[in-house]
C-alpha cells in the first residue's frame, strides 16, 4: 500500500512538472499555437 502512495505522488509531481514544462515551453515560444501544440503534443507522446 505504502508503494501505491509513493507511485500516485510521484506520478502526481510529474503530471506537474509537465504543466510546469508546458508553460515555459510557451512562454519560451512566445505564446504561440505551434510552440503550444508542439510540447503539448510531445507531452501526449511521452505520456506526460
């Protein structure tokens, strides 16, 4: 059970490290649809 936790949290932190990403990728891209749909695609990819 205790691993089941550990797993959810870290799975949680990197759902929002992928956020996180997200937004500097954006902010780096400036704000545009292709910088947004481009990390947010690789993130779908990778399985965020």
């Amino acid at each position: 059970r205790s691993n089941t936790k550990i797993d959810h949290v870290l799975v949680t932190r990197g759902n929002i490290f992928c956020i996180l990403r997200i937004f500097q990728e954006t902010i780096f891209f400036g704000n545009t649809k292709n910088g947004w749909t481009t990390s947010h695609s690789q993130i779908r990819h990778k399985g965020g």
